[in-house]
C-alpha cells in the first residue's frame, strides 16, 4: 500500500507540473523564469495538497474500520452462539474438516481480541494495515513523492537560470531548449515508473512504460494546446 500511494504521488506530481511547464511556456510573453515561479508554486500546492488528501483519506478510512470492529464486539458480547457459527462457516469454507474447525473455533472463541480481529479479517476484508491508527509516515511519503516528481519537469529550467550561457548553446531559444529537457526528462521519468509498476503486476515492462508515458505526456499536450488557444484568443 505505501508503495502504491508512493507511485502514485509520484506520478501525480510530475504529471501536474509537466502540465503547468506546458501551460506557461505555451503563454504569450513568458520566460524561464515565469516557469520557474509557476513550477515552485505548484510544486509545493500539489504536494501539500496530495499530503493533506492522504491525511484525511487515511483517518476517514481509519474511522469507519473501528466503527465496523465496535460493531462486531457488541455482535460478540450480546449474541455469542451467532458468532460462532460465522466463524464455523468461514472456517468450513476454506476447507477445513469439521474436527478442524472446531478445535480453531474453540480456540479462537477463547479470546475476544483475536475473535473480533479474525472476524474483522475474513468475514468483513480489513486488513492489519486498515485496523492499525494511522500515522504520518504513508501521509508524508506521498507530500514527498508528489514534490519530487514535481521537480523534474524543473529540472531543465532550474539549469537554464542558474546557467544562462547553455541557451546559447543550440539554435533553440533558453524557454524551449528547457521545455525540450522537461519533455525528455518527464518521458523518461514516466517510463520508468510505468515499467516498475509492472514488476507487481502480470504486464509488460514495456508496455507499462509506454503507456504511463503516454498518459503523461497527453496530458502535457492538452495542457499546451489548452494555453496556446487562449493565448490566440486574448490576442486576436
């Protein structure tokens, strides 16, 4: 799960800041510098945004798996003999043999706690993972992927201010030498996660990658096309 909510952070900050490059570089009269700017902002709204959204997921999600366990403790203390044979029916289900089941039915009836938490598991689906109090650490892994992904569409037009000179390097101008970086570094940032994502799955490694990337840099298109249209209309 954290490294789920890892990927996706990442993805997400970069997608988003790759978009924002494209936006402004597509404005009439920007510069390296109006990226910058609009790039940092958003890189830190996009991450506290996404850490903030992680937060409030996790102690919703958090509430509701303990309204489910005080539930299933009143189930337990009021109407034992019905809970039991939840419990008989769960094990028989996954195939044990009646002798089997009995003695894990007397032996997991024997105590509450482990009583509620099996029943929490394999008759409603919670994991350990959902029945534990949140903490910051998954919270704070997600703010830190998004603003890390956010910085790599920067990347080029951070090196554009703090090196002028390499805008004099080929026949582009400083904003689109720098776009092409962002362009270069966001596909391969996005192709790799894509084909990373796929070492947990059955898909391709190649196809993952081509496909996150696409993903990605669709987005950056629209964002683009988007900007340069209302450039023409403010201007026509």
């Amino acid at each position: 799960m954290i490294l789920e909510n890892t990927i996706f952070g990442f993805m997400d900050g970069l997608v988003t800041n790759l978009s924002v490059v494209s936006g402004v570089v597509a404005a009439p009269n920007t510069s390296v510098y109006n990226v910058v700017v609009a790039s940092i902002a958003a890189a830190f709204a996009s991450s506290v945004s996404m850490f903030l959204g992680a937060y409030v997921s996790a102690q919703t999600r958090y509430k509701f798996t303990m309204r489910e366990m005080a539930r299933e403790i009143r189930e337990v203390e009021q109407v034992p003999e019905i809970e039991r044979q939840e419990v008989r029916d769960i094990y028989l289900k996954q195939g044990f043999t009646p002798e089997e089941t009995e003695m894990m039915v007397r032996r997991i009836t024997s105590d509450k706690e482990a009583w509620v938490r099996m029943m929490m598991k394999d008759e409603l689906g919670f994991g350990e993972e959902e029945m534990a109090p949140p903490t910051l650490r998954r919270e704070s892994l997600v703010g830190l992927s998004t603003f890390l992904g956010s910085v790599i569409p920067l990347i080029p037009f951070l090196l554009m201010v703090a090196f002028p000179q390499l805008g004099h390097m080929t026949f582009l101008s400083p904003d689109d030498l720098a776009f092409v970086g962002a362009l270069t570094l966001s596909s391969i940032g996005l192709a790799a996660v894509g084909a990373y994502k796929e070492r947990f799955g059955e898909g391709s490694p190649l196809k993952g990658a081509l496909q996150t990337m696409g993903i990605g840099l669709a987005g950056a298109a629209a964002a683009y096309i988007l900007f340069n249209g209302i450039g023409y209309l403010l201007l026509h």
